[in-house]
C-alpha cells in the first residue's frame, strides 16, 4: 500500500453478515475502474460456503471471488502455455531442431504458384 502523508480518510464496507471492513480511501483510487459484470446463478448451499470463506478472510464476497477466480484463470492460462518435458523428451525436441529441414511438397507447389506474398 502506497502512504499519502496527510490522509487518513477511510470509509466502512459491510458485507451482507454485517461484518464491517476497513479500507482506506487511496486504496480504492490506485484500484483501476470496474466497467465490466459476471453473474452467475449458484444453489443456497454454494452461497453460504462463498459467504463463509469471505467472512473467514475478512474480505467482501465480491472481492473473495474476484481473488479466487482470477488466480484460478491465471494458473489455467499458464498450464497451458507453459510446455513441460522431461528431459528425456527436452533432448529428443533439441535433437530434432539441428536436423537438416525437409521441404514440404504443398508449400514448395504454393510458393512456385505465388512467388510474391502479399504486401511484399
């Protein structure tokens, strides 16, 4: 968190328990603007499980998903752009790279048919 010397405004945000939260001001001004909606529609138990793990966390329900499911999205992304090999595998990839490259008859044809690309 970032200090502003001289300012000690900080404002109370309930969560529908009626557990208070304390969050400064400066807070909310670093935070870039929500523009956007998600809802989802989620059975009675489901709610009272989200509304626990909140209030255990000391945290709003919307701040509790918007953590939750944002971490979970990044750790998605990442599993599937990252490649793992083993190494036996990394040094089979490696061996096939310093191969000499074979010409591929279609894009031999497609290069004979258009010697000029587009915009060249």
């Amino acid at each position: 968190m970032i200090a502003h010397p001289g300012v000690v405004s900080a404002s109370s945000v309930r969560t529908t328990s009626g557990q208070g939260i304390l969050t400064s001001m400066s807070d909310r001004a670093l935070a870039p603007p929500r523009r956007h909606r998600l809802e989802v529609r989620i059975t009675p138990e489901q709610e009272a499980l989200i509304r626990q793990a909140a209030d255990l966390e000391a945290s709003t329900v919307t701040t509790f998903v918007l953590q939750t499911v944002t971490a979970k999205a990044e750790r998605v992304i990442k599993q599937h752009h990252d490649v793992v090999l083993s190494n036996e595998a990394f040094d089979r990839f490696l061996a096939e790279l310093d191969e000499p490259a074979m010409p591929v008859a279609e894009l031999v044809e497609l290069f004979k048919a258009n010697p000029q690309l587009p915009g060249a």
